[in-house]
C-alpha cells in the first residue's frame, strides 16, 4: 500500500486567506485606537504639544525651503518661530481688543435685533410675509425659542470646549510651552520621520508609506489650503462689511470667514447673521441690505470658483458630513484638543477605511474565488 505524498494532498482552505483584513492593517488600527484612547486620556494637559505640532506641521515646507537655500535648520527654525511670535503677538495686543469690544457689545445688541426682527415679522402692513410664512407661525414664540435654544447649545458646546482646555495651568504656559515644542519638532522632523520609517516591518514599508502619503496629502491639502481660504475670506468679509456700514462688521466678516472651513454650516452662519443684523439696522433700506447679501455671494463665488480649487485641490478625501460629524464629535469629547485633531483623525480613517475597502473588495471573501 503506498503512502500518498504530502505534497500532491490538496492544501487545507486557510481562514486567513480570503479575509480582507490583514494582520498588519489590524495592527495599525489598534494602534489609531490606543492614539484615540490617550487622547481621551491626556486631553486636558495636550493643547500646547498639539497647538505646537500643529505650527510645526503647517511650517515645515517653508523650514525645509529656506534650508535649502543654505540657512542651518536651526536657525531657519528660529527665524520662523520668532516671526510667528512676534505676529501672534501684534494680534494680541492691536486685533483682539477691538474684537473683544465688538463681541461685548454685539452679545448686549442681539435681544434688540431679536426684538425689532419679531415687530418686522408681525406688521400687519405686510400680509404676503403672514402668507408666506404660514398663519400658525408665531413670531413672539418661535424667535424667542430659536434664539434660546441656540444659545444654550451654544454656551453647551463652549462649556465642553473650556472643561477640555481648563487644566493647561495658564494661557502663559500655551503661549512659551507651544512654540518650543514647535521649535523643537521643526529641528528634528526629519529625524523624526527616519527613526519612525525603522520601526515599520521592512516588507509592510511600502504599502505604509503610500498610506503615509495619502493621510499626508489630504491632511495638508485641506489644513494648509483651507487655512489660506478662511484668512482671506475672513479678511475680504470683514473689509467688506465694514465699507458697507454693518454694525460689527469686523467682528462678524471675521467669524464668517474662520468657520468656513466647516462645510455649508460655516457659510449659512455668516450669511444668515450677517443679513440678520443688517435687515435689524438698515429696515426699510432695501440697498443696504441687498449689499451685505451680495457680498457674501461674491465672497462664496470666490470660494467655490477660484480659492477652493486653487488651494485645497479635489485630493482631499474628506466628505462634508463625515467632516462636520468629526469636528462636533471630537470637539465636545476633547475640547479645544478635539478640534484641532479633529481634521487629522478624519483624514487618517477615512484613508485606512478606503484601504480596506480596496483589500476587500479584492479579496475571496467578496470575490468568491479561491485563492492559490
């Protein structure tokens, strides 16, 4: 009787083989999830370290620029810092003032616009506005409620922002620990990099530096460039609100711009606040108002035409509900820290939930196919 040989015997179906979720991908995601738990964790004490690898990230190309050009990292580094320093510094002391005054007295102005908003509403001169906002509606209630409810959503949030930013001892300690920390990263990235790239397994390299370069590319793609977006769009609301003769024109150009960077939400809040005040201060002055509204569609002309495809590109990756689902969710689980990881972690998952996706849908598992 002869004994078969092994290796003729058909090989046993592997278990492993037609999942498609590899060993490595797993291990990279416990690793995203252990990164995800120490932020839960160390969130009160981390917005200075991440605020300066946030400075150092957004600087390392012009690092790296002027380094090339001769300059010793050091000192390109130090160069850079100090500039940014002295910048944050002049806003301190000239931007912020004149923007704090603007806030106070816009919060002390609201319940009269609400008020004058609601006599509007309900002038009975006016029957096609009854008609076209139905005979159930109640100005008196409804605006009030609106307006209360936001605002306590809005102090909700603020309060979660603060108890996740209220142990960073001082705002002293933010403004020296930060840019040292940034000094620091801008000397050593490259380092850095090279001592990281030796602890990947050397045949997993390739495929986690192509994933590195993708959660790179949309991260900058959308930090750096939608950065720039909201600094000018900021900038052209607030000039152009001001020349309009807005009440907090300034304060309200510049809010405007900065949260634009929250897809849709952002924008709708600038124009519904900024006509809003308008309609309340320039009522029955039709050209003033149509002015302030045409501003914010030039401004969202600007965005969508020319600012976002220049500067943010179509590599981002990052869909607007999965992005405004990331910056709330982050942002009232850890606070100021939240909000600014918020935009890295979603571009990290979303890269690795597509890489997965790829590994199954070329898999056995959703194929069917056997696997030699």
């Amino acid at each position: 009787m002869s004994t078969p040989d092994p290796t003729s015997a058909p090989a046993a179906p592997s278990l492993r083989t037609g999942l498609p979720f590899s060993r490595p991908f797993a291990f990279w995601l416990a690793a995203l999830a252990v990164a995800i738990l120490l932020l839960w964790l160390l969130s009160a004490i981390l917005l200075p370290f991440v605020a300066g690898f946030a400075i150092a990230y957004l600087l390392r190309p012009l690092t790296d620029r002027i380094e090339r050009l001769g300059v010793n990292r050091i000192v390109a580094a130090l160069i850079i810092i100090a500039l940014v320093l002295l910048v944050l510094i002049g806003l301190i002391l000239l931007v912020v003032p004149i923007l704090g005054d603007q806030l106070s007295s816009f919060l002390a102005s609201v319940p009269g616009y609400v008020t004058k908003l609601q006599h509007l509403l309900t002038d009975q001169s006016r029957p096609w506005l009854q008609k076209l906002l139905g005979s159930g509606f109640k100005p008196d209630k409804s605006i009030g409620d609106l307006v209360t409810q936001g605002m306590g959503w809005l102090t909700t949030f603020l309060k979660s922002l603060w108890s996740g930013g209220q142990a960073l001892l001082s705002l002293f300690s933010l403004m020296v620990v930060t840019p040292v920390v940034a000094f620091y990263l801008l000397c050593d990235w490259h380092r850095m990099l090279r001592t990281i790239d030796g602890w990947i397994p050397i045949h997993q390299r390739d495929t986690v530096h192509a994933l590195a370069r993708e959660i790179d590319a949309a991260i900058s793609g959308f930090v750096r460039g939608q950065t720039m977006v909201c600094v000018i769009l900021g900038l052209f609301y607030a000039v152009a609100l001001t020349l309009a003769g807005l009440n907090f024109g300034l304060l309200i150009g510049l809010i405007s711009g900065l949260i634009t960077f929250i897809p849709y939400v952002g924008s709708m809040t600038g124009l519904v606040l900024a006509v809003g005040v308008a309609v309340a201060q320039f009522w029955p002055h039709y050209g003033a108002i149509l002015a302030v509204l045409g501003i914010f569609l030039v401004g969202q002309f600007l965005e969508g035409n020319v600012l976002s495809p220049k500067l943010v590109g179509e590599s981002v990756g990052l869909h607007p509900v999965w992005l405004m689902f990331a910056l709330l969710a982050f942002g009232y689980l850890f606070g100021f820290v939240g909000l600014m990881v918020a935009v890295p972690m979603a571009a990290t998952i979303g890269v690795l939930a597509r890489f997965a996706l790829r590994r199954y849908l070329q898999s056995s598992f959703y194929t069917g196919e056997d696997t030699p």
